[in-house]
C-alpha cells in the first residue's frame, strides 16, 4: 500500500515538474497559496519522501509473492 502511496505522489510530483518545465507554472504553489505556504511545502516534502521510499524498489526482488500462489513454479 506505501509503495502505491509513494508512486501516486510521484506522479503528482512529476507532473508539477513537467507543467513547470513546459509552461513555467507550479500547480502546486497555485493550488495551495505560493510555493511558501504551509501546505505547499508539506506536499513538497511528502513528495520528497516518497521518492525517498521508492528508491527501495530499485533494491528489491522482483518476485511477488501472494499466499494463494506459490513462490515459485515447481
């Protein structure tokens, strides 16, 4: 569920960037107040966390384990 939580906020993340890049506008600052508000920054520092999550995922194993299907193929 974390990991979900974690890209969900990457995706705003990158999205914000993007629109930055292209139009030289911050969704966020906009949506929240300015890049300086409170609410901005804590969405800003969400973001960070969840990026900061998701390099885990670039360590883990590939294989899903469920528990209604084995780990591996026997």
């Amino acid at each position: 569920m974390l990991d979900k939580i974690s890209l969900i906020l990457l995706i705003i993340g990158g999205l914000n960037w993007g629109s930055i890049g292209v139009f030289q506008f911050d969704i966020v600052a906009w949506i929240c107040g300015g890049q300086t508000s409170v609410i901005s920054r804590i969405i800003y520092t969400l973001v960070a966390l969840a990026a900061i999550w998701c390099i885990s995922l670039l360590f883990r194993d590939d294989a899903v384990f469920h528990e209604d299907k084995p780990a591996f193929n026997e």
